[in-house]
C-alpha cells in the first residue's frame, strides 16, 4: 500500500511524505504506483517553476526503490498551498476508485 502524508503547519500545507508501493501489478506496469509518482514529481517541480521556490526553500528526499518521497517547504507562499491542495485533489480522485491501495492522512507540524 502507498501511504501519503500531507503536512501542515497551521492552515498552510508545507510538504507530503509517500512511502511504499501499491502492488497493484508488477513493477513497471503499476498504474496506482506511476499515477502517484506523476503527482508527487510534478507538484516537487512545480515549487520552483511555478511557485518560484528555492532550492535553500525546501527540502526532499526520493527513494525509488522503496517507494519513498518526501517534500518538506522552508518558505511558503500563496502558489506553494494551491500546488499542494492541487497534489491533494489528484490523490482523493485515486482513492475514489483504488482506496485498497493508496491511503491519505494528515500531519501537524
């Protein structure tokens, strides 16, 4: 199963940690596995392109081979939260149809 963390601090979001594989099919042919990968490298190079976030304005962590990504923000701004609520959007439109496969929570920070 893949478990997604979206963090918080307060009401901002400033960062998601995913770890595991779906095991909905075998490696290179998991359709949950890629779908989640696209939104997580997608939001993490939407912070610079988009959001105009530093590379010193945050910090991550990618482990294929465990299924591990993680996505923690120094410095937040209006686009960073849209981004993130944009990533969080694409996983509950996942869990709508693969919820034995993928779970959502929530961190405090």
């Amino acid at each position: 199963m893949i478990r997604i963390i979206l963090v918080r601090n307060k009401s901002k979001y400033v960062g998601y940690e995913i770890s595991g594989h779906a095991r909905y099919a075998k490696s290179g042919y998991d359709i949950i596995c890629s779908a989640v990968s696209i939104l997580a490298y997608t939001t993490l190079n939407s912070m610079s392109t988009v959001a105009n976030i530093l590379e010193q304005e945050m910090t991550y962590a990618i482990d294929e081979k465990n299924g591990d990504m993680r996505l923690r923000l120094i410095q937040t701004n209006m686009k960073t939260d849209i981004i993130l609520k944009t990533f969080e959007t694409g996983i509950k439109l996942l869990l709508e149809d693969y919820s034995q496969y993928i779970s959502l929570d929530y961190k405090e920070v």
